[in-house]
C-alpha cells in the first residue's frame, strides 16, 4: 500500500501542468506499471538512503516484466531535502515520462514526499 502511495504522490506532482484529470487516468496515461513505479522509487531510494547523497547521482532501472525503463538523477540537496528527476520510457510509448520529486528526511529518519 506504501509503495502505491508513494506512485500516486508522484504522478500527482508530475501533474502541476497538466490540466485536472482522475488519479487512474493518470496512471494509465502514463504506461507504466506499478511495478514500475515501484521499481523507480527503490533506485532513487539508493540515492540518498545510504551514505552521504551526491548531486549528479544517477541510478538506471529497467523491468523486463513491463518493458519500461528510465534513469533517476538526484538533482539537488538541500538541507534534509532531495530532489530528484525521473526520466521513464513505457513499453509502446514514443515519449518518456518526466517525474519531479523532492524528498525530506523526518525526526525519525524516514524519507518523506514533499509537495
């Protein structure tokens, strides 16, 4: 359920732009599983979550399941914050998704998504 979560908050940042659609639209639209999804927030994890993060990092991933693929680059820090870019390409898509995060780091140690 976390890991769902963590998808819809990413899609709903990615559509600041876009006009107003349904969170499943969204997903849909975007031809990634959430598989994908899943997979796009374990190697951006790798970023920041161990060690000392670096800007200029990039992790890339790729499901065979789903066909889809991207890169993650840590953009920026900024205190206990990260930023980073998600650049995925769906199976049968001939435009990538690009996907901006940010997320800060809590009294508890945990890395939350950031509007």
């Amino acid at each position: 359920m976390r890991k769902i979560l963590s998808a819809c908050a990413i899609l709903v940042a990615m559509s600041g732009v876009a006009e107003a659609k349904p969170l499943s639209r969204m997903l849909a639209d975007s031809g990634l599983s959430s598989e994908d999804f899943d997979m796009m927030g374990q190697y951006a994890g790798g970023l920041y979550e161990r060690g000392a993060p670096r800007v200029g990092a990039v992790a890339q991933w790729s499901n065979d399941s789903s066909g889809a693929s991207g890169k993650v680059t840590l953009d920026a820090i900024s205190g206990n914050c990260v930023s980073l870019r998600h650049v995925a390409m769906a199976a049968g898509k001939d435009k990538p998704v690009l996907i901006h995060v940010r997320r800060c780091k809590n009294a508890d140690g945990l890395w939350l998504l950031q509007p």
